[in-house]
C-alpha cells in the first residue's frame, strides 16, 4: 500500500510554482513552465 509521502515525493517531475512576471497574485501557467529551464532566484 502507498504512503502519502511516497506519492508526494514520486511527484518530482512537476514544475516549481512560479509567480508571473504580469500579476504577482497568479502564477505562470503550467504550460509555460513544463520542461523550461529555471534557475534559483
């Protein structure tokens, strides 16, 4: 049986929350985000 932690952390493959560069109270679409290039900021 899965644990919720197991399950969280297989989720690895999606992108961080990025707040959009138009509306700081919204963030990017995930479109834009998937498989792009991020770096710490």
């Amino acid at each position: 049986m899965l644990k919720f932690d197991d399950i969280f952390n297989a989720l690895d493959w999606l992108p961080d929350p990025i707040f959009s560069t138009i509306d700081k109270d919204h963030y990017t679409k995930f479109q834009a985000v998937y498989q792009a290039t991020i770096s710490e900021q």
